[in-house]
C-alpha cells in the first residue's frame, strides 16, 4: 500500500515514491512508456517528474500521452535550466512548451533546475532572470509551486532555502552521500517545504556493488535496491524519493520498497552512517553531465572505473581495469586519461564537485601505463 506525505506547505498529499521519468529504454515507442506511466499511477504513485531532453527529449511527450488516460489524480514535475533557459523570456516559452506536451492546464512543480552552487543560484534569482520567468507563469496559474533542483553542498543548500524564493527542493541523496547533504535536507524540512531526493542508487554503484551494500537490507525478501530506496523514503524530513523507472517490472519492483514503511531514528540513521567508508562522497554517480570533452575522453566510464579505488582499493580497479580491457571495453576509445589537457570543462559541469583531472592522471599512471 502506498504512503502518502505533505509536500511542504502546499496542502499536496504526494506519494513517497515517486517516478523519475529518463530512464525509458530507447527503444520503447510513445505508447510503450505511457502504459508504464500509468501503472505506476494503478500502484498509488502520484508524484511524475520529468524534464525537457530525457530520453532523448521523449519523456515530457511520454507523459503527455499517458496523462490522456490516467487511472488516478497526479501530480506532474518539470524544469527549465539556464543553459537553455537564460532569462524569464526563455523560462516562459519552456513552461508553454512542456504544458503544450502535457497537455495540461498547469505545471504542479516547476523546477529551477540544476542549481551548482550559489553563485550559479544568484543569477537564477537575479532580476530578469529564470525565476522571474516562473514567477509570472505562476500568477498566471500556468504552475503552481516554484522549486529547485540542486547539487549544491549541503551548506548552500541550507542557505538557499532559508531566503525563502522556493516551496521545495529537489536534491541528490541516498546512503552514500548522504552524510554530506544532511544540512540541506533538514533546513529545507525545518522551513516547511518540501524535499524530492533524487539518485537513491547512486547512478547504478549500488546495484552494481550489492555485497557491499547489503547490510541496508532489513528482510531476507528485500533486494539492495529496494533497500536503499526505503532508506530514502523513510527519512521523516523526505517527502518523495525518486526512482528511475523504465519498465512495467521496475515500477511494480520499487513500489515494493514502501511496504510497511517506518520512520527512521536518529539512532537508526547513526547506525547506517557507522557502516559507511568516510569517502564515500568521492564516489562518482556517473551522472554524465561531464561528457562534454574536447577530447572526446569518456570520462564517465573512467571515474566509474575510480570508483573502484574507493570500493575495494587499488586492487580492486586493476582487476575492473582487467575485466573492461577482455571484454573490448575500450575498443572504440580514441583517446585515453592521457589525453586529458587539464582544461577543466568537466570539473565545472561536474554535479558533485570531483577532481576528476587529478583521477584520470591517477588512472594513466597507475593503472592504464603501468608496465607489466
């Protein structure tokens, strides 16, 4: 059965799960990832997000055909970015367009989406800029709730949401990083509004480390993934925890997660915390926001490979390094880390703030030119 929590102050009642909607195989038609969508809505979910540009700037027209045909009152979630979206004019034609595609007469959550840090936060709030875009929309009853989605620091995150221009936020957090966005979370709970957390896997670490991870489990039927999704959801301060879903199997897999949902304690929290590796935030989420080299280096693929070095040690990446060289994982690679010209692109667009110049020198000395 479904749990149901107070998004903020906003009088909405929304699901504790909710459906993170850009992970629809490639090759699933329209209608395909509708009937998707809408068994997830059978099962009691009722908080949908989306953005423009998932899955290849599918998913918004996804959820525009299975809002045709709903089983159950909904909430829908978007964003417009400054990269695409620079100033009110842009934010408006963005909210026009997605409203177009959904085929509704308002956005539920409109999204500032993808706030760094908070200089990035300063120019969408400066005069002329995103957040007045959305703030006429909403007098004109186009949205509803302003919110903001961030990879801010657990420090910014406190300060943006104590000066009050948002209902909500939406933030990475799950059993890895989640010492580090603590600060965050319980601000934005303390001032009434509402918080969506986001990656509960950990942009796939967890599925793909389940040994480690196993300790999170509490029944012996439970999956990791199930597991580490409940340790989000059943935060107090927490209203929806975001999961990815593609498939029919994946929403009917996760809604499992909040069955007999508790609470967390502090001493539960306390617990998990204990169980943790101190540098667990270092591990990258392979979020691929870095993949705009000039070299054409796939960076994600080798901070994913670092992860390693985190997990199980140096040892641990040579054998995963091994692994990926049999298996031609690097066959159609042009360029290699010691191509990597220090330009710094990738730290800047990185969602977590990594040294990732300092770990592909790292790798190439290491593991990648290391004589046998």
């Amino acid at each position: 059965m479904m749990i149901y929590k107070d998004y903020g102050r906003t009088g909405k009642k929304v699901s504790a799960i909710g459906f993170g909607g850009m992970r629809f195989p490639k090759d699933y038609s329209i209608e395909e990832g509708a009937k998707v969508v809408r068994r997830a809505s059978e099962l009691g979910i009722n908080y949908f997000d989306t953005a423009p540009f998932y899955c290849d700037d599918r998913s918004e027209d996804i959820m525009g055909e299975a809002f045709k045909a709903m089983p159950n009152p909904f909430y829908v979630s978007t964003k417009s970015g400054m990269g695409s979206d620079p100033d009110e004019d842009a934010v408006r034609r963005r909210i026009e367009k997605s409203l177009k595609r959904f085929g509704v007469e308002k956005i539920n959550f409109h999204h500032m989406w993808c706030v760094m840090n908070l200089d990035h936060y300063r120019k969408v709030i400066a005069k002329g800029g995103p957040y007045w875009g959305a703030l006429k929309a909403k007098e004109e009853g186009l949205i509803e709730h302003i919110v903001v989605s961030t990879h801010a620091t657990g420090k910014e995150i406190a300060t943006i949401m104590k000066e009050g221009y948002f209902e909500g936020v939406t933030l990475g957090y799950n059993i890895i990083n989640f010492p580090y966005r603590q600060e965050g979370i319980q601000a934005a709970h303390e001032a009434g509004l509402g918080v969506v957390t986001m990656n509960p896997l950990s942009g796939g670490l967890i599925p793909q480390n389940q040994n480690y991870f196993s300790f999170l489990k509490e029944h012996e039927n439970e999956s990791v993934m199930q597991a580490a999704l409940r340790f989000n959801a059943a935060h107090e301060a927490i209203t929806v925890a975001l999961a990815g879903m593609g498939t029919i199997e994946e929403v009917e897999h996760n809604v499992k997660a909040v069955e007999n949902l508790e609470i967390l304690s502090e001493g539960k929290i306390k617990e998990v915390k204990a169980k943790l590796q101190g540098d667990m935030n270092q591990l990258c989420t392979t979020c691929q926001y870095c993949k705009k080299c000039p070299k054409d280096i796939d960076i994600p693929k080798f901070m994913n490979l670092y992860n390693m070095k985190v997990l199980k040690g140096i040892d641990g990446v040579k054998e995963s390094y091994a692994n990926m060289t049999k298996n031609n994982a690097f066959k159609n690679d042009k360029t290699m880390p010691i191509d990597c010209i220090a330009c710094g692109k990738c730290e800047a667009l990185c969602t977590q703030h990594l040294d990732i110049i300092k770990r592909l020198e790292w790798l190439d000395k290491n593991i990648i030119n290391v004589s046998v």
